[in-house]
C-alpha cells in the first residue's frame, strides 16, 4: 500500500515545487556566479514556500492551514523581491526575470484562492 501525506495531493504544493525547481536552478547560477548571499537567500525563500503549505497541511484546524499559506505567499513574494534584484543587479536578463516574475505572481494567486476556499 503507498501512503503519502497530505499535502502531496495539493497542487498549490506542487506548483510550488516545480516553481521552487527553476529557482534552485538559478540559485546554483548565482553561485557559480561567486553570488553566494542571493543564492542562499533565494533558496531559503524557496523551500519555505513549499515547506509552509506541507507544515500547514498537517494541521487538523483550517484557521492554522490559512496561516502557514500565508506564510508561504509572503515567502513566494520574497522570491520575487530577490528575482527583480538579481535582475537589477546583472545576474539575469529581462526574460529570466519576467519568467521566474510570472510564474511566482500565477502561485501567489494559487495560494491565496486556496486560502479564500478554505474559509468557506
């Protein structure tokens, strides 16, 4: 019998996974880039994502879930923050900002629909 948590089923989850994937990709760039303090930041930023929705998933009560995705939004807006920085900074061109821009906007709206539905 496989048994697997909660939270796997969640596609919020694993949009923040593969979003999380494309960041960890840019963070070894950075790194090879000798960029170690953005590379760091950014991939804290990014596991917290993922890791807020798995943490919040195992609570019984909907009130706590909705904190840890908030949780997880404000960290996919860190993300962000540190995505248009690298950007300003000349460790990515436009099209890499606006793709990693875009699809942390498309999960933070994810996120925020989830937590809509779970106060109904």
């Amino acid at each position: 019998m496989s048994r697997h948590f909660r939270f796997e089923s969640l596609h919020i989850w694993q949009e923040a996974v593969a979003v999380g994937d494309d960041l960890f990709n840019l963070a070894d760039t950075l790194e090879k880039r000798k960029s170690f303090r953005f590379a760091e930041q950014l991939r804290g930023a990014t596991l917290s994502i993922s890791n807020n929705i798995a943490e919040g998933s195992g609570d019984d009560s909907d009130k706590e879930f909705r904190r840890f995705l908030k949780y997880a939004r404000r960290s996919a807006f860190e993300c962000a923050n540190i995505v248009i920085i690298c950007q300003r900074r000349g460790y990515l061109n436009t099209e890499e900002k606006e793709s990693c821009y875009e699809r942390l906007d498309i999960l933070c709206r994810k996120i925020q629909n989830f937590r809509k539905a779970l106060n109904k």
